[in-house]
C-alpha cells in the first residue's frame, strides 16, 4: 500500500487548469489551505512544466513552531521555508520552490504545528511558471539527498541523519522494533539493532520511526530536510562507509549532553583515552563535514561555536558568601575584581551541538568569530536585555519571547535561535552588539538550576541559589527576608558584564 497524503477539505477553492498553454504565460492551478483540522492536502498536476509553489503562513494567534513539507510523487522533498517562531500575525512566513511536473505527477502538502491548539493557515498557491521568470535563489526542483532533521519532543530537532541513496547514515542507540514501516513506500523495513552509527533506516521509515502503518503511531512531531551540496554529502557518506560504520554510540552522561566535549561526540580520542572513538547523532555528522573539508575542515558548525569555555564557576554555599554588588555589577571594587580573577588553567568545555543548533547554523550562518554569546540554563526561567532594549527567554508573565535580530549571512534579518528541550533552554546570539547585556533570572529555584553562559574565551557558570538575598528591582537592590522556595530574583544582574568586553572587527 502506497502512503498518499489526502485531503477533506470542505469548500475546495477551484482548481483552473491549463492545457495548451503557451510558454509566456502563467496561470493558477491551484490553490487550498491547510488548518489544524485538515493538516494534508493532495495536487494532482494535468499538464507537463514548470511550476511556482507558494506558501502564505497566517498566525492570528502566538503558537510556538510551525513546519511544512511538500512531497513529489511520494519521493522527493520538497523545500517550503516555513518553519519559524512566531509572534502573531499575518503572512509571517513565505516559502516559495520550483518544481518541474508531468502530467499525473502528484505533490502532497503537509503542515505540522506544535501547538495543538494552534489556528492558523498555510495557503499554498501553484502557478505554471511563464518563460523568463526569475524567482531568485530557487531549490532545486525537488531532493533526493541531504541532512534530516527530526523532532521528537515538539519543540526542536533532537536528532539528525544523512539521506543518501535512499539510506540514512546516522549514529543512533540501537533500534529495538526490529522492523518499521517506510511511510514513503509503504513497506516494512527490517532495522538490525546496532548500537553507533548505522544505514539501516530508509528515508521513508526515518521520517515515521514506527512500525505501525498509521501516520498517528509515528513519534515524529516534525523533519525537515536541508540541501547540502552532492559533493561534500559525497564526501560524508564515503568518510563513514570508510572509516566509522563499526563505531559505537557514546552515550550521554545523566548529567547531560552539555558535558559531553564535542570532541569526544565528534569521534576523536582524549589524550589517555585509549578507547574505540564513539559518537553522537549530530557528532557523526558534524564529524563527517570536517573530514569533507567544510570551512577548511571546521564543518558545519566552526569550532569555536561547538562550546562555552568555562573558567569560572559560582556553586553551592560560594553564592552566599559573594557580596551583592559584585553579582549586580561586576566587578566594580577591588575587592570584586579580586573575586572576579578567572582562573584560566582550571576550565572545562560546555558542549553547545545539537541537531536545532546544526539547522540553524545551516539555515542562517554561523554568524560572527568576533562577537557572539551564548548560554544553556536549567530549571530557570531567564530573560536576556541586550543593548537595544531587546529581550529573550521566559517568564510566566511574559511567556516566550524573543525579540533579538541581526542580519544573517544571506543579507536576511532573522532572529537569534532560543530553543527550549523540557527544562533546558538555550540561546545563540550569532552577533553580539558592543555594550551591556542584563541577565536577570526569575520562577522558583530548584537544587538543579544551572546557568552557563559566554563563548570560546570566557564562560561563567552558576550552579544552585542564592537564597540569602532576594532583589525586587534591577536598579536599586532591596534586601528582604526570603519567602519559603523563593525565586532566583535577578540576583545574577550583571554577571554578564564580564563577557561584554568591548570588541572590534578584524
């Protein structure tokens, strides 16, 4: 049985279609939406060309991710840009691709919101393209190779193959179903329980991770699926068929990801470790695109961005005994800068890869060398000021937020990526402007709250609370008697002041 998304629509907009038509001109042949209750639709083509795809996304509500997929003859991948935070609004997304149909070719549509409550409308336009027409920097008609990108957690890619030749290279835990149904092809696919990197898995059982038929079953709350040059994905696949295929999976610590190195994630041996290299899902790939030479053999991601480089550590009891003013402003006394000395041969790297991390950085650049932050916080809610009076993070009262921009590398304004995975929450903020940021933290603090933020120079961790001293207002500090369980406050005001330095562009 063949996989065919269909669609119930009622009210189906007319469908004009164009036969004979000469070459110069264009015509609509189709045109439908998609809701949250008729997430599918079909178009079958009757004529033989070149067609536009267009997708308007409308959001009257704030929701929180919003992904589209178009599929060709139930094989290639179609390119709709249309996964992005949303702040509410109309016509917040665009996507347009270019794909070459014959008569009988089918493209199926799908939209995927995390928010189950989620009320908007992607409404997808195709026209037959005329002669001469320039829609810029188009995809390729559609894919038949690239990097997969999986959600698993309805918030953000956890997980990150490599599609080549209808195999997906990846290094995973070892899968138990035994079998699972190819939701392209519509067949079981037999998956060998191999534990590390493995191609067992076909685009179409990837992408539905179930052995069961029905497209409910499938864990998968959203894929995307990135073009990448044939050549350097070429090069990956002959890497790991190579040099990897019988590598192990190196497991993440209970402490989590962040204190696995991406070097060892990335397959590489620490000094002393005489151990069979192992990897990670996104260590494989990102491993696999140094060995292509990406960047001159940085990869996807530089190195200088896989990490935080921590030299300074503020845990336990410590807090306590650090007076206000050099966590509020810091340093600004002697005897704060005394504290503030960063030891820099006691530090430890703080692991930033992840699948979301990788999309990103693929979709927008990696940004500035020069002036870039981030940070990684557990059990907090935070929000982050920069310069401009711009915000980023969470509150109760505020919700999610994110309000930082900056031009990427295609000449585009995107926003800085702020992605939350249960209780972690993370921030990249690929061009740092010159001047103060203010961290302020605020909800309840828990035994396991974790804050750790700067770059591949300086990074400050903060582990714990200090529960002595409560702030109420970010200018002028008031001490009070703390309240059973009290929050964090804005107790950490400033610390970012020591990763602020003024920078110049090279």
């Amino acid at each position: 049985m063949m996989w065919k998304l269909t669609s119930t629509l009622s009210g189906i907009a007319a469908i004009s279609v164009f036969t004979g038509i000469n070459a110069v001109q264009a015509a609509t042949l189709f045109q439908d939406t998609l809701t949250a209750q008729n997430p599918t639709l079909s178009w079958t083509s009757k004529t033989t060309g070149t067609v536009n795809i267009y997708g308007t996304l409308a959001q009257p509500q704030n929701t929180a991710y919003t992904t589209a997929h178009g599929w060709l003859n139930q094989k290639d991948y179609i390119g709709l840009d249309t996964r992005s935070a949303t702040q509410g609004g109309r016509v917040l997304i665009e996507s347009i691709s270019t794909v070459n149909v014959d008569a009988g070719s089918v493209i199926d549509f799908s939209v995927k919101p995390t928010d189950n409550d989620w009320s908007g409308f992607l409404d997808i336009q195709i026209d037959l393209a005329s002669s001469g027409t320039t829609i810029g920097t188009n995809p390729p008609p559609s894919l038949e190779s690239g990097l997969v990108f999986l959600d698993r957690d309805q918030e953000t890619f956890d997980h990150v193959g490599l599609w080549w030749n209808n195999q997906i290279y990846e290094a995973s835990p070892a899968y138990q179903d035994g079998q699972y149904f190819d939701i392209l092809d519509g067949k079981l696919v037999s998956i060998q329980p191999d534990n590390g990197v493995q191609n067992g898995h076909t685009l179409g059982s990837f992408i539905h991770l179930s052995p069961d038929s029905n497209p409910q079953s499938s864990p998968i709350q959203n894929y995307a699926v990135t073009e990448i040059d044939r050549n350097i994905l070429q090069a990956m696949v002959d890497f790991i068929q190579a040099e990897e295929m019988d590598k192990g999976y190196a497991e993440i610590p209970f402490w989590g990801s962040a204190f696995l190195t991406p070097f060892k994630q990335k397959g590489y041996h620490e000094s002393g470790d005489n151990s069979q290299g192992k990897y990670t899902g996104i260590g494989l790939i990102e491993r696999a695109a140094e060995e292509a030479n990406v960047r001159a053999g940085q990869g996807f991601i530089p190195n200088y961005a896989e990490y935080i480089k921590v030299n300074q550590i503020f845990a336990g009891t410590a807090l306590d005994n650090i007076p206000w003013e050099c966590l509020e402003v810091f340093p600004t006394t002697i005897d704060c800068q005394r504290i503030a000395n960063r030891n820099s041969g006691a530090n430890f790297d703080i692991n930033m890869m992840s699948p979301e991390y990788l999309h990103y950085i693929l979709e927008n650049g990696p940004g500035s060398s020069e002036n870039w932050l981030q940070g990684l916080f557990e059990s907090v809610d935070f929000i982050l000021t920069d310069p401009l009076g711009r915000r980023l993070g969470y509150t109760e009262e505020l919700g999610r937020i994110n309000e930082i921009t900056y031009t990427n590398e295609k000449g585009e304004e995107a926003y800085a990526m702020y992605t939350t995975e249960g209780e972690i929450e993370r921030f990249y903020i690929p061009e740092r402007l010159d001047g103060r940021y203010i961290l302020e933290f605020q909800g309840e603090c828990g035994d396991n709250a974790l804050a750790i933020f700067g770059d591949n120079e300086n990074g400050t961790m903060i582990e714990g609370c200090k529960k002595a001293e409560k702030i109420v207002n970010p200018v002028t500090p008031v001490k009070q008697v703390p309240e059973p369980a009290t929050g964090l406050g804005l107790f950490f005001l400033g610390l970012l002041g020591i990763l602020t330095r003024t920078r110049t562009r090279s």
